[in-house]
C-alpha cells in the first residue's frame, strides 16, 4: 500500500519531500479560501518532482469565485504527466471530462452516513435486532456503493475515490474495488459536518471569513456535544472525529485492494516532520 501525505504549507511540503512516503497530496480539500496560487502551486510541484514523489491536487467544493481562481490552474495541470486531481466538486468534473488528466472524487461527494456519530440514528424506542442490524447494513454503506451513483462518476472520468478509516465500511469498501473505482483511505480524522462558510473563523470572530488569517494552519478546537457525550474537533469549516489505525485495520486495507493510505499533515494530528512520517510508515510496517 503506497503512502501519501497531505501537507498545508510549502514548509510542510519540504518535510514530506524528505521523507519516505511515496507521494505528495497538496491543495485544499474542504476550504475554498485556503486555495493556493498558481505560483505557489508550481513551486510544489516541482519540489514534488524533485523528490521523485507523485503529485495529486486537491480541489474543494466551489463558489463562482472560487472556480474562476481554479481555472487556470486547471490549464496548468493539464500540460504535466502523472498528475491527478482530487475534488468533490461537479463544476470542476465538468471542466476535467475532456482533459487527460487522471480524476479522483473527493471526500466531499462521497456519501457515507456512519461518518456521524452512531447514536445520531437510534433514536427510536426499543429498536428489535433486526430493525438494528437492517439500519446499520444501511449506515455503512456509501453513496458509491449504488450502482447508478457509480456509473455518473466514472462517465465523468472519475477513475478513484477517497474514503474514510471506518472499519464497519471496510467491506463496502472492497464491493467498490470490485467494480473497477480505485480506493485511498484518510488516516487520524473522520469529517462529520463541512460548511462552505468557515466554522473556526466564526468561532473566532474573524470580521470576513471570505479573508480570513488562515487560524486553521496552527491550531484546532475542541468542542463537546452535550446530548451524544462526545468531543469533536474544529478546523476550519470542517468538524472531525478522531480515529485510531490499527495494524490490523492496515491488514484488512491490503487484503480488500485499497490502494493509497492519506496522512494528514496538520494541527490534527501529531505529524509535523519528515521523521514523524518515516515513524509512522516503520511502525505499520509500510511500503513507501
């Protein structure tokens, strides 16, 4: 299983340079405001070049704005081999169904209900087992698991998918695999609520969300929810739940096909540095 790390900033970028992982995952994935520029784009491709690592690009959902600023880049992606993009949003599938470049479908539309906390469905009064057993059959599924959702995607181009480290999913996982879609799992955080306008820069009192200082590339805040007992994590306009990986969830990835293990390289975890990341490849015993 390859490694790929998703750094935040250009530092960051030059951590994952030096380490073992086997690719670079660069770009924003939820937050149309912390788009970078076109030139800011080259430079880290080139230092990903450099590196003799992969090279993908994420792309979030999108305003008008914010796909007039992608546009271009677009253009400038297309020209280079091996690239690809990662996004969730249609307009940019559109822009991208007659281009070479190779497409992933983002986080941000792949549907998968048990990204919310269980509880949130088991509302009702003395369910029996088997009303609980048909709702969770349901609950870890994904949106991509239906057949006709499947087949828009792939007329886009779409050739993969990212997806989140849920074990309970992991058998779903391998029935996509199946049908021919390529599979990369998130590691560390599991998004459960993504806004378009940012979360954290409300919760800060930021005067323009649209401009905000970019809080998110230093720090999260945790929030609790009274009525589910549960802490979550807010950063930017996403909040995440935490997850473990286990070595044994790293075996059942490999036996079902997954392809890509995505590292998150940001105030989320405790993976800042070229060695952190060489740790975490050594420690679940890893190809780069």
């Amino acid at each position: 299983m390859r490694v790929l790390v998703k750094p935040n900033t250009i530092n960051q970028l030059k951590e994952v340079a030096e380490s073992k992982c086997a690719g670079i995952r660069f770009g924003s994935e939820f937050c149309e405001n912390s788009i970078p520029d076109i030139k800011t784009l080259r430079h880290a491709h080139e230092l990903a070049e450099g590196s003799e690592k992969s090279f993908s690009y994420n792309i979030p959902l999108l305003t008008n704005r914010g796909l007039d600023k992608i546009k271009p880049q677009l253009e400038y992606l297309n020209e280079i081999d091996d690239i690809e993009i990662v996004t969730g949003d249609l307009g940019v599938l559109n822009l991208l169904r007659d281009k070479e470049v190779k497409t992933r479908l983002g986080r941000t539309r792949v549907y998968i209900p048990a990204r919310s906390p269980w509880d949130q469905i088991t509302r009702m009064p003395n369910p029996s087992f088997f009303a609980l057993r048909k709702v969770e059959k349901l609950f870890y599924q994904t949106s991509l698991n239906y057949r006709r959702v499947l087949e828009f995607f792939t007329s886009h181009g779409v050739v993969g998918a990212d997806v989140d480290l849920i074990p309970k999913c992991f058998s779903n996982y391998r029935d996509i695999i199946k049908k021919g879609l390529s599979l990369s799992t998130h590691t560390h955080c599991i998004p459960i609520a993504v806004t378009m306008r940012c979360h954290t820069a409300r919760f800060l009192g930021e005067s323009s969300p649209e401009e905000c200082s970019l809080p998110c590339m230093t720090k999260v805040h945790t929030i609790k929810q009274r009525e589910l007992g549960k802490k979550f994590l807010l950063h930017g306009n996403v909040v995440y739940r935490s997850v473990d990986i286990t070595s044994s969830d790293i075996k059942t990835l490999n036996r079902i096909g997954v392809e890509e293990l995505i590292i998150p390289m940001s105030p989320l975890n405790e993976i800042n540095t070229a060695k952190e990341i060489d740790d975490f490849i050594r420690n679940f015993n890893l190809g780069a």
